[in-house]
C-alpha cells in the first residue's frame, strides 16, 4: 500500500462513516467490507438477500462481524422503507420505491438520501452509467452543478508544485463533449472535492490550446463562457483561464504568457480540460510518460458522495477508494451540521 492511501486510511480512520454496498453478493466487495471493519474506517451496510451474503462470505472466509445488513428481498422492509421516504419526500410515490427497491443500487441510492448511510460505495457489478444514473435520479446533484463528473489525482515523480507532486485532473471519465454549463461544473464540483478530500485551496485552471486569447475558436467561447458562470456561481473559487498546460504549471511560463493578474497561472492544482478526449489522452500520457500514480475516478457533483469501483479492480485499489469516499462523506456530514447550527442561530 502506498503513502498516499496510508495518509487516507488514517483520515478516514478519524471519521468512520456508514457505507451502503449494494453488491453484497460479490466476494471481491465482502473482502473489502471486512477491510472497512478491520481497519476501523466505517461500518458496513451490506444491501441483499442477508442468508444469501452470509453464505458467500462463509464460503470465502469473510468475517462479517461488524456487518449490519438491510435486506430489500424482504417485502415488508422495503413497504416500511417507502412510507418512510414518502413522509419526508415527494418525488416518488409508495408503489415507485417498494418497485424500485428491489435493485439493490437503487435501493443503496434511497437508504443514502433517507442518512440510513453516510455514502454508497457500488460499480463492481454495475456499470459506471448505471450507478451514475440512479445517484442522479434518486440523489441528484448539489446547486450549480447541471451534470455529475469526475476527478483523477495524479502524484507525478519529479513534479514540483504548490501541492508538492500532486495535482487534480477533470473530467477524464463521464462526460463526452461538456458544454458552458457542464464545464462550470466540473470545475465547481472539482473545486470541492479536493477541497475536503485533501485540504488543498482550490486553484482551477480551465485548460485550451489557448492562452488568454492567443487563439480564437468557437470551443475557446465555452471555456470562456464556462469562466464567467463559475464567477457568478462560486465567486468564492479560484479559477482562470483559458490557459495551456504550461501556462497553468508553470510560474515562469505563466509570467510571459498570461498578460494579467492571476491567482492560478503557473501555481495551478486542479486542471480541467475541455473535453473527455483530452483528459482521458492526458491522463494516459501522465501515466505512461511521467510514471505518475494515478488515483481515481472521483464521482463528484451528487448531493452525497458515490464511489464508482472500476469491475476489474483489486481489493486493495477498491479499499482505497471506499477510504476517499469516507472522507468526503464526513466533510458533508460537518457542512450540513455547521449548515444546521448557522440556522439555528438565526432563527
């Protein structure tokens, strides 16, 4: 195990937090649920037919000790499980949730938005579209931020930036061809996901073959427009552009390309591209050519955080997520207490 998931496991460590799993039945999941337990990190709420996850874990020498288990093939709990969300929400009837409960993603979605857990932890049987689709139709998406997305966190040896060897790349995984609204926010939803998840100040750079206008070209006008709804939006975030790579990195190249006063050329520590072919090149050329380490998919953008496990990802790589995922589950749970405590105050 590397030092950056150490530092992360001992973070979540601090927190625990609840995580659904809906593919319970999955050997691969029950190993990573008993890691959670093991290491102190969470507690696990394993989604399924209870007999059936039992005897898989038995069979593969899975303690599930520490365990706790909802089982949505039970009629009469998935019936309470309705009631329950039909009294505080509206957005689906009675017979819509006891149906839509008996998938087990779904139903993972439902238990998280009712705080029966933390954050949901699925994609190693569900397809990433999948697990995308149901947290933005049960869950949905915080304000200002029209689509989910993605953050990579690349650690490049040799790199020195404001963050050391490390910086944020989006969106390198959901969304093909963003528009103005779409960039906005990736980079708003970037901005906080670094933000609780490591502690850094957010310093965005909306990536181009552009510079400040050394170019012009209808795709350089998204990025601009991009700028001027995150300024509207979140004018507390750092973010600039239209920069190229180097004019983001790199201080002394900033100082000769960029013709102004900015607070992220050349000291740049998240990088958003325009477009997913750009990011998914760029981060197989960070891999390939700069032997970076690269941490990630980040699902980002849902009103509570998701995880998205790659299907052939090990044990070790999935612990590790389900750990960032920890974390980013308890920076919420604090903002919606402090949120609380600020309206009590007002009142």
């Amino acid at each position: 195990m590397n030092e950056f998931i150490e530092k992360m496991i001992l973070r979540a460590k601090e927190n625990p937090q609840r995580i659904a799993f809906p593919e319970s039945e999955n050997a691969e999941v029950l190993l990573t649920a008993e890691q959670v337990v093991k290491t102190g990190i969470g507690y696990p709420l394993m989604i399924g037919d209870r007999e059936k996850i039992e005897a898989l874990a038995a069979e593969h020498g899975v303690s599930t000790k520490g365990f706790d288990f909802f089982d949505n093939t039970i009629d009469e709990i998935r019936m309470d499980l309705a009631k329950e969300y039909c009294f505080k929400f509206e957005d689906f009837n009675e017979k819509t949730v006891i149906r839509k409960t008996k998938d087990t993603v779904r139903c993972g979605m439902f238990l998280l938005k009712l705080q029966k857990a933390d954050c949901v932890a699925a994609g190693k049987e569900y397809s990433t579209g999948e697990v995308v689709l149901e947290a933005m139709n049960i869950v949905g998406l915080i304000d200002g931020v029209d689509s989910p997305s993605s953050i990579g966190l690349a650690d490049v040896p040799g790199f020195d930036g404001p963050e050391g060897q490390m910086f944020g790349v989006a969106d390198c995984a959901i969304t093909a061809q963003p528009d103005a609204r779409d960039l906005a926010g990736i980079a708003i939803s970037s901005a906080d996901t670094v933000h609780k998840l490591l502690g850094w100040e957010p310093r965005i750079a909306m990536l181009s073959f552009s510079t400040c206008g050394s170019a012009e070209h209808e795709s350089i006008d998204v990025i601009r427009e991009a700028l001027n709804i995150i300024r509207e939006k979140r004018p507390d975030i750092k973010c600039d552009g239209e920069f190229q790579l180097d004019s983001a990195l790199i201080p002394s190249v900033a100082a000769k390309k960029v013709p102004r006063q900015s607070e992220v050329a050349g000291r740049a520590n998240v990088l958003v591209f325009p477009n997913l072919h750009a990011g998914n090149i760029g981060v197989k050329l960070i891999q390939i050519f700069g032997h970076a380490n690269a941490y990630g998919p980040i699902l980002q953008g849902f009103r509570q955080p998701v995880c998205d496990f790659s299907r052939s990802a090990p044990v070790a790589e999935m612990f590790g997520n389900v750990a960032m995922l920890v974390i980013r589950a308890a920076a919420d749970k604090g903002l919606r207490m402090n949120h609380m405590n600020i309206k009590g105050e007002l009142q």
